[in-house]
C-alpha cells in the first residue's frame, strides 16, 4: 500500500464527463481537473481557490459517483454535487448539470 493509500487519498484515474444540457462526452485524464478540461473545451466554470476550499465552483452531478475531496460541502451536498477543481469520480463516467 502507498503512503496516499494509507492517508486515504487515492491515485488519479482517467475517466469522462458528460455535459447534460450539450450532450457532450469528455475525457479527463489523470493529469488533468475536471475545470482544466472543461475550459480547454470552452465551458466557463467560475473558479477561485482551485482547492476545493471556497466552493465557487459547485457544480451538480446528474449521474455517477463523485470522489470529493474538497473541504466545503456538507454530507447532504456531496449527495448531488461538487467541486470540480478538485474532485475525480469513482466511477467511468459523471453527468454535470452544465
């Protein structure tokens, strides 16, 4: 087991999106943020802390499960959102409500 593992935090995997309101499929790469691709692909998020602190980019999840690892929802909140600067998925693919 890695130290992260350990720590609890688990490596980066590829996975996609899917834009609800386009219809839009697109692939995040391990390397990469959720925001990163989605401003490479012309989708404006607002961000401000990129660390998943202040919130600013909350955004809702349609479909899939989220891994959060941001510091500002609440239990309730991570139930069908967040924060795309920072968090991955668990699972292949995520619906986003954008």
């Amino acid at each position: 087991m890695s130290e992260s593992e350990a720590n609890g935090a688990t490596a980066n995997a590829a996975f996609q999106i899917r834009l609800a309101r386009s219809g839009r499929l697109l692939d995040v790469a391990a390397d990469k943020s959720v925001v990163q691709v989605l401003h490479q692909a012309g989708i404006n998020v607002p961000v401000a802390c990129e660390e998943g602190v202040c919130g600013t980019c909350e955004t809702r999840v349609l479909s899939g499960t989220p891994e959060h690892r941001d510091q500002c929802l609440t239990p309730k909140e991570q139930a069908d959102r967040f924060t795309p600067c920072c968090s991955r998925s668990l699972t292949p693919m995520l619906e986003l409500d954008l």
